[in-house]
C-alpha cells in the first residue's frame, strides 16, 4: 500500500513523507516541476537526463483508459447518441485532467523503480 499512497498523495517513493512536485498539478506555472531531491530523506528525483520520457508511456495508457471508459460508457448506456457527443466529453475531459495525467505519470514512473523504505 506504500506505492498507492505515494502516487495518490504525490509524496516521495522512498520515504512516502517529502513532497513530490513543488507545487499542486493545476499550477500551470509549475506544473510538473519536481524538487531536485527529497527535502526529508534525500531521495535524488532527478536520476539522468531524460529519465521522466518513459513517463509518457504511463499518460498514454492512462489517457486511453479513459477515452475507452468514456466511449464504452456512452455505448453502452446512452441510446441514439450523436457521434460528436462522445468526442465532445472526451476533449473536454482530455483537456481538463491533462495536467493531473501528467504530475500522475511522472509519480507512477519513479515509483516503479524506487523501492520504499520498509517502516518498523
């Protein structure tokens, strides 16, 4: 349960305690800026230069988990719906969690390669 609680409270993998991101994920002026390194345990968040591109594999298949949650839903449960109607939530909803896909990628990406420190 360290992993979840790490990704959904944006904490440090290793520590769970040291914030993440400088800021929340809808300051668009920082968004997606991490600390250099852990402020509570050191952890060092910039491993190599170009470590968060992999990040991207994770916001595609988040993205796509939604637009076929939205696709299917509309398929399954709206009759005689217009076409564009799901392309419409889709956008929008594209468009409004994008930055939030994209703090959750980059945490989910570290916390596949960092193990947590096991608490007494």
């Amino acid at each position: 349960m360290s992993k979840l609680k790490s990704i959904f409270k944006m904490k440090c993998p290793r520590c769970q305690e040291g914030n993440f991101f400088v800021s929340h994920p809808y300051d668009l002026k920082n968004a997606g800026k991490t600390y250099d390194e852990c402020p509570n345990c050191g952890l060092d968040y910039q491993r190599e230069p170009g470590y968060y591109f992999g990040a991207l594999y994770v916001s595609y298949a988040l993205g796509v988990a939604i637009f076929a949650t939205i696709y299917w839903s509309f398929a399954l449960f709206v009759k005689d719906y217009s076409v564009w109607w799901p392309i419409l939530v889709i956008a929008v909803t594209s468009i409004l969690t994008g930055p939030y896909l994209y703090a959750l990628s980059k945490i989910i990406w570290i916390n596949m390669f960092v193990k947590s420190e096991k608490k007494n």
